[in-house]
C-alpha cells in the first residue's frame, strides 16, 4: 500500500549548521510532494513542493531534493535557526487535485 | 491576501454529541479540504470539495460529513461523536484550477470529547 514514512523521529542540530531531514515514500505513482513545518499550537505551514519530473528545487534557504529510483525524498535547511525548530512533514499526491498523504513528522531541535 | 482561518479554535464535547466545526478558504482558493490530526501524528485526510460538492474522501466513516458553501467556505459535521474523534481538525485550501498548487492549511479546531 501507499505510505510515506520518516527515517528518523527527532534530529537535533548546531544553530547555524545545515541540517537534512530525510523521507522515503513507496507509492511510485505519487507524483507531487510537499514538505511541511508545524510549530505547537499551529497548523502545517508550506515550505517548499517539487513535482516528480524534477530532483531538485530551491528556495529561500531550503532545498528540497527527489530520488524516484530509490523513492527518497531530503529537505535541507541551510544556516538553521532556532526559528526553525518544529515538526517537520513530508507529504505525497498521486494526480493533481487528490489527497495528500502524510508520514509520522521528524522533530527538528536546535541548540544554541 | 488572507489565509485559511477556522473556527472554534478549541471545543469539548461529550461523547454521542454533534459538532460543526467551520472554515474560511484562502481568498482566490476553490477546494477545501479537511484532515484529522491525532497528537503525535501526521495529517490525515478526511475528504474534499471542489464545486460545492465532495470528490474525494478518505478512510472515515459516514457520520463525518462536510459542506463547501458558494463562497467557498466550509463545516465539517460530526455526529455521534466518540472518545476517539479527540484530535485536531485542520482545514486546507488551494486553487483546484492551477495543476498542483499546494495546500494552505488554518490552525485548526482543537477537539476534545470526554
């Protein structure tokens, strides 16, 4: 079955340091993906999208990499903040317009 | 451009009661979206309306049922609540019409039923 899962539960890193959260997914027709922040108390704030014709994308700090040969999905955050402390979501589509489907969240920890 | 907002932010209910819970889509949004989030866990998807109508719906049983209004605002009801319905309810909107446009998620309702 469909399913999008997280490598790890929690990553604590350096402020200032990059950090890479990983996500693998299993449905090989998925073919748009998102990542996601939440902070407590708020709901999912979009970070960056990639749509499967592509392995790479950017955007302001963050870069979002696609592996569909071994289904893998990275988002890296460069010159991580404490700002930048949340649960972190990958998540999957399969056709435009359909639902998305979300793995567990990575707990994303910076120390100062 | 104002972004999704829901309403209550936080409700308790008593279990085998009704709830409506209400959305306000993103301006310029057309599909609205709803998703069940139990503590701890990642999002998962409830159903869809596009056009007023429901195309798409995820594994919850018939007593989850929603409305998408002209202006494209929406309720989820549920009735006959149970002890395991305690989550946050999240609403999300995006733009049906522009391939795959991301979604904009509120900051839900915080359902506790005792």
């Amino acid at each position: 079955g469909e399913s999008v899962g997280l490598h790890l539960p929690t990553l604590s890193v350096q402020e200032g340091d990059n950090s890479i959260i990983n996500c693998a997914y299993s449905n090989s027709a998925s073919d748009y993906f998102i990542w996601y922040k939440q902070e407590s108390g708020k709901g999912p704030q979009f970070i960056i999208d990639i749509r499967s014709n592509m392995d790479k994308r950017q955007g302001q700090r963050v870069t979002v990499l696609l592996n569909k040969t071994v289904k893998h999905l990275s988002l890296q955050i460069a010159a991580t903040q404490p700002g930048d402390s949340a649960v972190y979501f990958c998540a999957e589509r399969t056709g435009a317009n359909s639902k998305l489907t979300f793995g567990k969240g990575i707990t994303l920890s910076v120390r100062p | 451009e104002t972004g999704v907002t829901q309403s209550p932010t936080h409700l308790i209910k008593t279990r085998g009661q009704q709830v409506t819970l209400r959305c306000s889509s993103q301006s310029g949004h057309n599909t609205v979206s709803w998703y069940q989030q139990a503590l701890g866990q990642g999002p998962q998807f409830i159903f869809q309306y596009y056009r007023e109508e429901e195309n798409g719906r995820g594994n919850f049983p018939p007593r989850f049922s929603g409305l998408q209004f002209p202006n494209y605002s929406s309720e989820l009801n549920v009735n006959a609540l149970e002890l395991d319905d305690s989550a946050l309810y999240l609403c999300a909107s995006s733009y049906a019409d522009r391939g795959s446009s991301p979604l904009h998620f509120g900051n839900g309702t915080r359902l506790t039923v005792t």
